[in-house]
C-alpha cells in the first residue's frame, strides 16, 4: 500500500501532475504516492515528471482507461 | 541563489484560449522545480487583472473548430463553419463562443484560467506587470492582483538572461 493516494480521474493536463506536486509536498522521502488518473497523456507526462524530479516512478500501469503510477519521494 | 533552472516567459496575448500557454508552462515547470517568472505586457496584461473577463474569438480565426459541447455525439463532432461575415454581424457572438469554450474546458477537465493563475501563485511563480504598458492602456495598479511587480524590459532581462528557457507567447 502507497502511503498516500491521489485520485486525479477526470482531469486533464497539467492538473494530475500539479496536484502530484502537491501531495508529494505532504509526504517525507521515501515514502510513496499512488495516482490514479484518466489522461492518456499522463503516461508520459509522469515518466517525465519522475525524471526531472528525482522522484522515483515505481509502478505505471493501465486497466479498463485508468492509468495507475506509484511515486517514490526522493530521499 | 539557488541551481534550479530557470523559466521567463513573456505573455503578449489577452484572451481566454492564448491565457493558457503561459499559466500551463509555468505552473508546470514549477511543479518540477524550476524558478519561474512572467513578463506580462501589452494584451497579455488581461491575464493579472482582479476582475478577470477573457473572451476567445473565432472571427478571423480559420484554425478554430466551433463544435458544441453538449448533445449526443454526432452532434458535438460537427464544425460549425460560420462566415467571416456573419460572424460579425450577429451580435454577442463572441460571447457566445466564449460560452461554449468554458463549457467545453470544464467537459473535458481541464483547468479554468483563475484555478491555473491561482496554481502558479501557489508555487511561486514572479509575476511581472509591464508598466509601460499599464500606463498606456490608462490602468491602475488596483486593477491587478496584489503582489504584483512592476517595471520595465531591463527588469525582464535580469532574470531572463540568466534563464534556461525563454518563451514568448
């Protein structure tokens, strides 16, 4: 289980990612964020988010239209 | 000061549809930890007023699709290829498109321009009024958010010029 959960479906580009940002704010490193978002376009988005951040992306899955991503808070 | 990379924008344009390419970037890129600043001047100057009040207008703008964001699906793919003419002869027509727009922005989740203005205040972003510019189009500074900066192109510069990317828009 991730230690926070954002439930970002329904919202398009760049909220999912800003209300990310958000959140991992919230939590202390290494701890983890699971994202549950509907935007095709946060696939790429979030693998860009984690690099550019050094937050690790752990998970980034799809099923039935959602698109699930597990961050890792940099340390 | 600190090694993040660095955002300047300048923002020239005044309605609802070019008020999103600046606040979009510049929330974004401070949401991956860039110092972000923009430049507001001329048109673009709509985008800090406290009262905000963006139209989009699709006379003249061929590159515009006017479809309807209600009705059952057919009925929303249709593009509604209005004269040039007509357009503006029928009055409130602008009004009415910036109607639909908002509509169409809130169907498909995306972001209004005062939630979007009010992300990039929350994560800092400098915002810099053109003063020239307010002068010239007689407003006041009351008409703008408050924590605005006020100055000119060499105040642009000195931020810009040390920036890692620099757009204007």
């Amino acid at each position: 289980m991730a230690d926070k959960e954002l439930d970002a479906r329904g919202l398009n580009c760049p909220l999912p990612i800003l209300r990310t940002k958000k959140m991992l704010n919230e939590l202390t490193g290494g701890q983890t964020l699971r994202i549950v978002a509907t935007d095709p376009g946060a696939v790429k988005d979030f693998q860009a988010f984690a690099k550019q951040t050094g937050n690790e992306l752990l998970e980034s899955a799809e099923a039935n239209g959602e698109y699930t991503f597990v961050l890792k808070k940099k340390a | 000061m600190s090694e993040a990379k660095k955002l300047a924008i300048i923002a020239t344009k005044g309605t609802l549809d070019w008020a999103y390419p600046p606040f979009i970037l510049a929330s974004t890129a401070a949401a991956l930890g860039y110092d972000v600043q923009v430049f507001f001047t001329f048109y673009g100057l709509q985008l800090l007023r406290k009262k905000l009040d963006l139209k989009v207008s699709p006379l003249g703008n061929p590159g515009m699709p006017m479809k309807m964001p209600f009705g059952p699906k057919w009925f929303k793919g249709i593009n509604w290829n209005i004269p040039n003419l007509v357009q503006s002869l029928v009055p409130g027509y602008e009004s009415l498109a910036t109607t639909l727009m908002k509509q169409t922005v809130k169907n498909n989740g995306v972001a209004s321009i005062p939630d979007l203005r009010e992300l990039c205040r929350e994560a800092e972003v400098k915002f810099i009024a053109c003063q020239m510019t307010v002068e010239l189009f007689g407003f006041n500074h009351s008409d703008f958010i408050d924590g605005l900066e006020f100055g000119g192109a060499a105040t642009f510069f000195e931020f810009a010029g040390e920036s890692d990317i620099c757009l204007f828009i």
